[in-house]
C-alpha cells in the first residue's frame, strides 16, 4: 500500500464521536472536531503574530491538522482512566506511538516516512505552535460543553468539562490567550441564553477557583 | 448515593456504541449485546444441563448481567491495543478493577459491597459458568460479524472478527460448544444468503486454519 | 431450523423502539430495556433474599431474560389499546401465545421444546420471581420517564407513565419494594436537576393519590 | 381544545417508523408514505378520469390525506398480527373506530364533527376513490420493498412484501392498473440495478404464480 | 423513462432536511411536512367552504400534494440567499422551472404532459386554493418553530421563523385565517408548556407589532 | 460581537450534510469533509514540495481551512442549478460575497477584517496553493463516492461524481496530481472490494474518455 491508506484511513475519525456514553443533544465526530481545531489556532495564530510573534505555519499546519490522528488507533479511552496512573498514562502513550510508526513503516513510501513521523507525532510541546495547537483543542471543549449546557444538558460532567478546559486555556502563556478572556469569553458569556443552567455563574465561579495570574505570565511575542 | 447511583448508570451503557470507528449497516450498544448475552448463556447453560452438568443459576445470573459494566470506567479500548502489550493489559485490569472498587466504596451501601464486588468483577474463569459466559461472549460476535457480511459489508475487520470468535467457541471445553457446532453453526452458515461475500467458504477456512481438536478436549460434564 | 432461529431472531428487538410516536430525547430499544429489567430484577432478588426470601434463580433467569420476547410476534401496541377491552387484551394474548407456540413448533428441537415453552410464557405470576419481574419492569418506566422530565420533555404522557408506574411499583408486596421507597427514590427525587419539571411534586402528588398500605401489606418472605 | 389537538397529532405519525423490527436501509415514517400515497393516488385518478372515469376529487383528498391516520390511536400492530384471527381484526378495529369517535368527541368543535367523522374513517371502500387508495397504498410498499432489494437488503420479508403488494395491486378493476402493468413496472424492473437480488425474476415468478385475469376484469369505466 | 421516474423520485424529499444547519431537536423532511400542508389545506377548505366559498377540490389537491417538488432540482436554499435580491430570486425560479421542463420533457408520456405541467408549477396564486395553500404552508412553520421552542431550543431563528410565518398568515384575507386566529392559535398558545421560553409573549409581541387590519380585510368568499 | 461569532457559526458546517437527497450508506458534513480536504492539501504540498515546488504554508492554511465556509450563508445548492446558467453562478457568488463581507462588517473587530477577508474568499485560483486545494476538494469526492460504490450504493450519481471529479484532478497541473495518478489511484483501485459495481472498469471508463495530457502539461515547480 501507500498514502492511499493514509487517506482511506480518515473517515474512522469521522465515525467516533466524541464523549462516548454521556447523554448530549448533538454529537460531534473526532473529524468534525478535528476541523474545529485548526479553525480557532489559524485565528490564535493570527492574533499572536499580530501582537508580534513570529508563526512557523508550514509547522502550525501540520501539527494542527493531524493532531488527535492516533485516536485511530488507541480507540477512546476516557479521560479519568487515561489520567488514572502515571504509568497507565506513558504505557499507552508509547503503544500509541509504536502503532503509529508501524502504519508509517507498513504503509507509507520510504520519502515519505519522515514527514509522516512529524506529522503524526504528538505536538503539543512548549513552542507558540505547539501551545497554540493545546489552547485550540481545549477551546473545542469550552465550545461543546457550552453547548450542552446552554441547551439544557443536566449532566454535570459537561460543567466540569467547561470549567477545566477553561483553567487550562488560561494556563498557558500566549497574548492570544489573553485576547480570549478580554475580547471573546465576555461574548460567549453573554450570549442570550433560556437555559436553566447559569453559565455565567459557573463560568465566575470556575475563573474565581484560582485567581488570573497575568501580570506575571511571560509571554512569548 | 446508594444503589441509585448503580441504576442510573446502566444508560452509560446503551449510549456506548460497539466496534467504534467501523464501518457498520447496523449499530448495536453495548447494552443490547449484553442482553443478548445473557440469552444466549441461559441456552448454554440449558443444553448443559441436559447432557448432565450441574449449573449454578444463581452465579450465571450474576456473571452474565453484568459483565461489560466495567466499560462504564474504561470506556471503549480497541482490541490490538489492549492486546499489545502483556503489561498494559494488565495496568488497564487493574485500573478498571480499581474505579469498580471506588465506585462501590462511594456508593453501593455496606450491606450489599459484598455482592456487588461479586456481580462486577470479571466472571470469565474455568467454572462451567465462566466459560459458559465466554462462549455467550464471542457467540455474539459470530452474529454481529456475519449479519454484516451478509449485508455485503467490506471492511476486513468483520472477516477477522467472525474467524477469531470462531475458533475462540471452538477451543471452550464444554458439550454446548459441541451441539453449537453440530446443530447452530450449520443454520447460521446455509441461511439464504444473497450477500456477495461467502460465508461458507470463510467459515470453512477459518475451522480448517486450526483442526478440530474435539477428541482430546476434556469436557465438564 | 433450530435453535440458530431463536438466536437470529433476538436482534429484531433491538429494532423495536419504546413509546413509538412520542417525542423523546433519548430512544431505548427493547432489547436495552431487557437489560436493564434483568438487572434491576438481579438486585431486587439480592435484597429480597437478604431479608430472608427464597429465590429460585433459575426461574428468575429464565423469566427476566426473555420478558418481552412476544413482541417480536405482536409488535409494539399502544397500552390504551392493549387496556381498551378485556376482550381485546384476551384475544391479543392469545394471539401471542400461539404465536410463539407455532415458532417453537417449528424451530426448535424436540428436546429443547419444553424448555423454550417455559421461557417464553408470560412470567409475571404471584410468585416472589413473578412479582420482583413486575416490580423490575416498571421500574424502567420510572427510570425512563425520569430522565425525559429531567431534560425537560413536556409531553404529558412521561409524567403520566412515571406516576403510574411507581404507584404500580408500590402496589407489589415486597421487601425490596420497601427498600426501593425506603432507600432508592429518595436518592432519585434528590438527584440535582435543572428540569423545568417539579419531579418532587409530581412523586408526592402521586404517591399521596393513594395512600401508603405499607402497614397492611403481607409480605412474601 | 380544538382542532389544535389534531393538527398537532400529525407530528406522532412522522415518529413512527413503517415495518418496526426489520433490518432496513432506509427508513420511512407513516407521515412521509402517507405523502408518497397522496402522491400516487393523484396520478391515479389523472390517469382513470382520462380514461373516461368520473372522479370525486373532494372525496379523494379527504379519503387519501388521513388514511392512516388511525396509527396514532393503535400503533403498529405487525401484519400476521391483525390477520391471524377475523375475530381479533374485528375487534382492533372497532377499537381504532372508538378512538377515532373519542377523539372527535372530545377535541373537534360541533361544527366540524360530520367532516372529520367522514375523514377519519376508514376510506377503502368499492368506490372507484377508494380503490385507488387501495392500489396507492400496496404501491408504496412495492417501492419500499423494491428499494430495499435493489440495495442488497437480505430479509426475506422484502421478498414477500413485494410480491403481495404487486399481486394485490392486480386484483384491482381500474384503468390506471392496466397503465401501471403496462408501463409502469416495466420500468421499475427494468432500472439498472446492481443488486444480488433477481427483482425481476421475483416480479415474473409473482406475477406467474396467478395468471393475469384481465380479460375478465370489469372496469368501472 | 415514464411515470415511474416520477414515483421513484419523490423519496429524494424524504431525505431532505427542512431548516439544515440549525440546531433541532427534531427533524423534518420535506415529504413529511408536504403530509402535513396537505392535512392543513384540508381542514382550512373545509372552514372555508362551510363560511361560503367554492373550493375547486380538484386544483386544491393538485396545488398542496406537489407544492415543494420543486426542491428536488433546486435543493435547498437559505431563506436569506432566496430573498436577496430580486433578480436572484427571479433567475432561481427560471431555473427551477426550466428543470422541471425538462425533466417533463424527458420523462412523462406525451398525454400526462399537460397535468404534470399544471402539477408541478408554483401553485400560490391569488385564487382561494392558492391562498389556502400559502396558509397552510406558512403554518407548518408556525408548528415546527412551535415546539422547538417549547422544548427549550434557543436558537433564534426559530423565534423569527414563528414571527414572521404568524404575521405572513394573518395577511391573507380569507375566512379560515380569521378561525385560525379566533380558535386555533389560543388553543396553541395556552398548550401547557414547561419551556423557558415565553411563547405567549412572542405570540403577542408578533401581532402587536403589526396591528391587526382584520375590518378592512376583503375576503374572497 | 466579535471573533465569538465566528467561532460559534463552525458548528453550522458541522449540521450540514453533503449530497442532500441522495441515498447514501454513510453521511459526511461539510466540517469533517473540510478536516479530510486539509489533509489531503497537506500532503499533496508535502509531495510538490519535494518535487522542488516553493509552497506558502500559511497561504495553504488559510485557503484549505475555511474553503466552505460560505456554504453557512447560502446552504447547500445542488451542483446542476450552480452550473445552470452563467448569470445565475456569478449572482450567486456575488450574494455569497456580499454575505460574507456583511458577517465580515458585522462581526469582526477592525484589526481582523483584513484577515477575515482574505481567509473567506474563494481560495482556488490559479497558484499553486490554489490549484492544490482544487485538487484536494475534488479527492474527497473521489473518495466519497467510492465508498458507496464499494458497498454496493447503486445511486447512478455516485459513478458519475467518480468520474467527473478524476477527470478534474487529471487537469491540473501539479506533480503531486503525476503522483496521485501514478501511485495512490491504483491502491485504490485494487483495494480488495467485494462491491457488485465493477470500479475498475468505471475508472478506466472514465479516464479512457479524455486521454491523458500529461506530456504537454505545463508545470508550476
């Protein structure tokens, strides 16, 4: 075989849906989702690079677009199970990687195999690509969650999924970020809503849990 | 909490869709197959007893009706990926093992820990109950597999899919095993089939891979 | 044919869709609902025989597993039809039971005839496994209405099929009917709700429309 | 209320799926075969009225818009159900009639009591409008089933679907009928299909298996 | 080809979607809502003729059975794109009618051409059928956008949706209208609803919004 | 309101199904069709790239990220009325465009309207950027109708969106476009297919038709 396994090999994304087993007015696919991804860090990057960052896109591209790729493999494992042990948590790491560099090995042409190792490998690390790829996939899950509970959803695992993926966002040391909390959490929050569910509390509430550390963040612009 | 909590957690069940990422005609939760299950041991356990072994109902009740309720904690873990490593395996049984115990720490009130520690862990062991269960397990696998393929479904998976579980049936020392192969087997097989894949011809070669060990296999009764 | 038949035949319930024609958020096929039935039916037989009751498991097993199998013969008729007439239900009884007569007829093999005869009648005697069947299947209904109202499904029919079923519940002369007011409702009426719906009120209401004869009611064990 | 009531029961029959239980590919709710049947029928009568027949064309809209509108009342009670006894389909039907009569009683104000008796009852009757929505109605089961058979669709209830539907067609004395033998089905059989089933040795073996009696058919023409 | 091309096409508009992109609770397909405008029409007629008018039931049942057929070449195109500009409007139409031209022109017999000519062309004149048509199509809307609302969907398009379709119907001067507004809408507005929306107060903010001209208003019976 | 309201509208491209109205074994939305579009764009460049073309990533990203988004404002107009008349192509674009350029106005804060307009237009010109995320769009066709086919969809319209869109990927002029026909086309092709349409001989059928230009091809490296 070749890449035509690669690209035959997407639509299984677009077959798993997200938050398996939790009750949900929509259900959103790993693709679907995937696309949301690289939406939002195209903007985030936009933003850093207005506020003076330099953006390496040829890498933000690459490591945005394939970045939940491995799920093909790994399947969906629930995210207290995954956070469950240290030793759970690298175990799985590197059988994912090992299956992901046997697909490579399998399938993809020698001149290839390079690129499809950078491409498919983890790329969430420390530079503005990589913690604009991690701000851009927790954002996704503020998104749905705040779907769900705007729409009514009485489950409380979407208010915690709200509340951390916004603690995360907030941990990490981006101007974009910053642009975020200033200029389009308020509009979310304040999106006419009938729900039962007071998101804007809940959002207070998640924010007020450890206090905005800014002033001190570094950033990298 | 109390037993509540167990009961209104057995919807997780029915929203956990089987064999995810899969192309499939017809979806089954795991809910459903479990039902299934529990017929198909309960026919099992029937022919059993009538070729003379003694059943304990209480303990097949109890092992049938719940024996994917550990998919609540773990979620959905594609099968070569618990299979690859003997570790990891073992890492995942004893997280699983671990959120069943905290769950019913927290909340199976104290005069019913006991049975619930009884009713959900793994009852897959050499008892004529367990492997009973086994059989009942991969006998649904047999019929998920084949009614896809005679639906003319391509994916090579459900070929895989209905040989492993074949030849997994076939190596259960048990009489009901036997009249499975004898009087079941060969309806499923010759039922009218307009499917461009032939059953026959796989269920032929997958029996033929690993000859029929029958003289040799010690039975229960 | 044979037994291959029975056992083919168990994935046309989980066709088969509860509450056809109503609007609901979550849809439950039969063969799910089986599921749960055996499950509750499993705790509900625990409790029962820890104040001292004798369960015949076999029976149990055998009743619960297969509860609902005539609908694959009648299909799935509204219960104000089923109610409309003494005569109608008598004569749609009938229909069913020679229904599945003529299937094991010509299906199944002669030993198994007995077998399948007993498992397939209707289970719901005066008998403690009878009665733990009834209590087990109405309380699906309550569960299955409660998580409608929950998400704020307006349709009366979940607020009438919620009453009905656990004044049904209340009428059964069992401990674990007891334990289930005494110990599980509680936790179910308390589980926080954003439900536009007063399922405290609609619970009180319905159990103040008949008044409690726990007193007087004779217990089995 | 009022008519409110019946305007808003619509929506039940676009919730209840025709043929509950049967593995599909494609599913069709009563509210969109009876549109399909509205359909037909329309073509029908141009084709009977050019022919020389007199048509009511009032009587027809009000017999073919609602002519199954009694679901919502009974729901979907499987075929060899309400045919395996005259007794039993005396009985449900008398019942439908009932709930029909009820609800007119209750819901449509006095002034439109006559038009919605008219309405809701059965409208198959010897009338050459009513022998169209006979034929309207077993034409859509010949295009469900063809559909399903041309797609690979396995179950043998298909076959037999339509097989019945076109043989019950035939048993019609209309103009239009002779229009769809002649140049109707031609085309249906003869649409290029790819699928492992013969639809047109089926439809040659239906038709074989009771001569055609044109000669002798009288036409209310 | 021939009339069978017709028939078979007609299910393409049980697989079209009303409203596609925005967020429901429950779907529609074009074939289900044409049912429902085809009940509505009914029930409006039947008001009408009773106040006076002569209904032409003929054109009535020709105009409403077929009234959306023209999705089937155009698809479905957002309601703002639609209105635009005039132009655009007025070349869609063009094209939309010259599809039908020609699929008339290559499939329908030389002696059905004129009746599907008349069939499958836009039907909301100014005669009473025509308006019947328009307010029975509009009310639809009102209905879909009805429970959406009352099931707690937030998305506000379904607010305007039942505005605008409100004020749409009561601009047609016919006597059915002025029931609907007399002894329907109240019936719809007071249906117990546990939505967080205030249905009612859209219903009066719609009609206070446009004071309603019902004295002045010709009426053509 | 800002870049939330872009944000928010994502999701719409996540509700919307392609080819409305055509049967289908499996649904895509435009979303996941667009995450499947960047991938390919990914890899094509990555192949140019190595064959010594200069790509301009960001430029890349830009154009394959949003390449739908239009489709919010005009939703999902069939392929044969876009293409009906001239005019009516280039008033719909224009609409489009103006749509766009409205949200644009409306919604994105000043410092990002420059951004906006260039990442929502119409990204496939004739650079190489452009030409790749032409051939990338037509692939997902490629790919979506082969699946059907492959499992037997016998919709006509599929063989023919194979077609066209092979014979549109042969007329670009990049290397990756050699390399796909070359080394991707045939795994495709030999991908082991049990389907009752013969694909290879379509494909041949297809290319046959306009014999290759490939020695007169101008390229862009």
């Amino acid at each position: 075989m070749g890449i035509h396994a690669y690209f035959r090999s997407l639509d299984v994304l677009d077959r798993i849906i997200r938050c398996p087993g939790k009750f949900k007015f929509e259900e959103h696919s790993v693709a679907a989702h995937s696309w949301k991804v690289v939406q939002y860090a195209k903007t985030f990057a936009d933003i850093e690079e207005q506020q003076g960052a330099v953006i390496d896109w040829k890498k933000l591209y690459r490591i945005t677009s394939s970045h939940d790729y491995g799920e093909i493999f790994i399947g969906d494992i629930k995210t207290p199970v995954k956070h469950s042990s240290m030793q759970l948590r690298t175990l799985l790491q590197r059988v994912e990687e090992g299956m992901i560099h046997n697909f490579i090995e399998e399938h993809i042409p020698r001149e290839f195999k390079a690129i499809f190792q950078e491409q498919l490998r983890e790329g969430k690390d420390q530079s503005t690509e990589g913690l604009i790829l991690e701000a851009a996939d927790k954002l996704d899950q503020v998104y749905e969650a705040f779907s769900e509970l705007q729409r009514g959803n009485t489950e409380k695992e979407f208010v915690s999924m709200y509340r951390h993926a916004l603690l995360k966002i907030r941990s990490i040391p981006l101007k974009c970020v910053d642009y975020f909390f200033d200029s389009i959490l308020p509009d979310l929050v304040s999106e006419e809503s009938m729900s039962p569910v007071d998101i804007r509390k809940i959002t207070e509430e998640a924010l007020a849990s450890a206090p905005l550390p800014s002033p001190s963040r570094p950033h990298t612009a």
